[in-house]
C-alpha cells in the first residue's frame, strides 16, 4: 500500500510519499498553496495518511476520513488553533486533488492517550474537567511511538519489554515515558507549551506568575499567550532560538548564552529523571528531533548528569554519527533515531484501511 503522509505543519506542509516497505518514493516540503504543483507527476497514492496535532478525547487512535470526523475535528480547533486549521486545509485540498483516495487521520495526541489517570489529571475544579474536558494530552506522539518502535528492534526486543524515555527535541520539545510499549507519562500537557524549555516557546512556568503580569503589566490573555509562545524560550535567554547559534555563542564565552543552554539542560535533565520515575526506571533512553539528532553538546551535557540512572555514553560515538552512543558498561543504552514521523503515519494510516477492508497486516 503507496501511502502520501500528509504533515502540516504551522507555515509548511512536509510531503512524503512512502512505498509498501516505506522505502521514500518522493518528498517535498511546501509553503501554503505549493501543494498541487509539488505532487504534479509522482505516483498515485493508495491511501493518504495526515499527521493532526489534536484528537481530544474523542480520538484515541487513528481514524479514517469522512464527513463525520472531519466535524468533529473542526470542534476540536480550539484546542491546537494554530495546527488544528492547518491540517484541516491540508485534509481538504488534498482530497480535492486525490479524489477516490481513502485517507486517515493520525493524532499527535493519541500515543499518550493511555497515560493513567494519575498522569492525565490536573488538580483543577471538577466542573473545569467535566465541562472542557481539561487534562494532559501530551504531543509528539507519533514521533516518540516511532522511536519507541525503533529502539526495540536495535534492541532485539518487543517494545512490551523494556522501559524508555524518549526525547524528541526540536523547535519544539518534549518527552514521555514509554512502558510495556504505552505512554504513561509526558511533559507537554493540555497545549504544546508545558514542559521543556523550547525554541520560542517557555514551557513549565507558574501559573501564578501569569496571573501576576496580568495584573502588574495590564496584559491581555492574548499578549501573554504571544509572550509565552513566540518571545520566550532560548530566544528570550540567548536572542535566538536555533540551538546551534545558541552554542556557538556559548562556546565564545557569551553569558547569556551559557545561561540559556545551563536552564535548557536544567530543565531537560530534571524531566528525564521525571520520567524514569514514572516508568520505574530505564532500560533505554532516546534522542530525536532535530536537537536531539544533530546537537553532540545537548546529548553530552544531558547525559554526563545522568549517571546516577545509570546512563553513561561513549563521547567518540556521541561526536559522531551512530545509533547507538552507549558507553561499554552502561547500565542503560542510549541511542539517537531519526525523526519518522511519516513512518508511524504510513504504518497507522496501513493499519486503518488493512482492518476495514479485513486483511491483517
């Protein structure tokens, strides 16, 4: 089953056309209205496979496509508005070009959806809960059930058999606690802004804090909102949120540079040991994303504070360009993968149609 994996994203649209062994037939990343000139002339799909950012409640797994779902994704807009729209657009533009073609959505979401209730639930007025369906959602789930997926076959295991904490680090960041092969933990919770320090964006603060600007710096909810999400960050520590230049001003001696990748690796390493807690501990721990991927001094400095759970890397590895980066004697293997989400969209996206038409896959 050909498989065009549609991901939308909040200024471009990643276009990947994967063959039945996922070998990658054609690619392309557009700006907004390139999409019908870049698939002019590649092979016509069997399916189509959309990577959207929200499910809410409603959508623990991926679905197929129709009038119904879609509905129910308009009502979910609110909660992911500068994604949610996105993949809407992208949903309708390409079954105006693929007309005939099933397509299936698959959810940022829904990896997490089997956090325990422990996890998912806030300590907030029951009334909120029930009425907005308030909770921790949690993000990146196809990029950490990918990896999950990864790292047990470099392991030579079923993912049912080790525990793993996967860290996807890119403009945005975030981790879960991977158990039996099932998120039982995150750090992104009911919007993509908790958490980790990101590119642009603050993650964890105190909700208190927001309610104190308001009030001392006269701020609406919308100025807030765009402080916290475009104007926080390593871009407000360093002056840029390109983790590379943050670096390699550190690198020069520049102070806020070195503060900003010292509150970076604060806050990721203290959210590691956060997840090994919720899974018992590591047997596994994984990099992606494009931090994660490409940053040897994010690796190096998150893990040189994580011998006491037993991580330790081999820095020749680490400098280079392997999958694994484990130190010989390590009590806990760590590895780099590369970001697939398209993978985990083609592969969900395949398991959807093979079991509506009832052939197993």
């Amino acid at each position: 089953m050909r498989v065009l994996v549609v991901n939308a994203g909040s200024s471009s649209l990643k276009l990947r056309l994967l063959e039945d062994d996922d070998t990658m037939a054609r690619w392309a990343d557009v700006g907004p209205g390139g999409l019908a000139e870049a698939l002019c002339g590649w092979p016509a799909p069997d399916a189509i496979g959309h990577r959207v950012v929200h499910g809410g409640t409603q959508f623990t797994g991926p679905a197929r496509l129709d009038s119904s779902v879609r509905a129910r994704l308009i009502a979910l807009a609110d909660l992911a508005p500068l994604h949610q729209t996105k993949s809407l657009a992208a949903i309708d533009t390409v079954a105006a070009l693929l007309p005939g073609v099933p397509a299936v959505a698959c959810f940022d979401t829904a990896f997490h959806a089997t956090m325990p209730a422990a996890a998912a639930t806030y300590a907030v007025p029951r009334e909120w809960r029930d009425r907005h369906a308030v909770r921790r959602y949690g993000f990146h789930g196809l990029s950490h059930a990918y990896c999950a997926r990864r790292v047990a076959q470099l392991l030579h295991r079923r993912p049912e058999d080790f525990r793993l904490v996967t860290c996807h680090l890119g403009a945005g960041a975030s981790l879960a606690a991977v158990l039996g092969g099932r998120s039982v933990d995150t750090t992104m919770g009911f919007t993509p802004l908790d958490g980790l320090v990101m590119a642009t964006r603050s993650g964890t603060v105190d909700p208190g804090l927001v309610l104190w600007l308001q009030e001392h710096e006269h701020l609406t909810p919308q100025e807030v909102a765009n402080a916290l999400e475009h104007r926080s960050g390593l871009t407000a520590l360093a002056g840029t949120g390109d983790m590379r230049e943050v670096e390699a001003m550190a690198a020069g001696g520049v102070p806020a540079a070195i503060l900003a990748l010292d509150v970076y690796t604060h806050r990721l390493v203290a959210g590691i040991a956060a997840m090994a807690a919720a899974t018992g501990g590591m047997d596994a721990l994984v990099f992606t994303g494009g931090v994660g991927e490409y940053s040897s001094g994010v690796r190096s400095r998150a893990t040189s504070m994580l011998g006491f759970l037993g991580v330790t890397v081999d820095h020749h590895r680490n400098a280079g360009n392997e999958e694994e980066i484990t130190a010989a004697g390590s009590a806990v293997r760590t590895f780099v993968v590369t970001a697939r989400e398209d993978m985990q969209i083609a592969k969900e996206t395949r398991q959807v149609l093979a079991k509506a038409t009832g052939r197993a896959r």
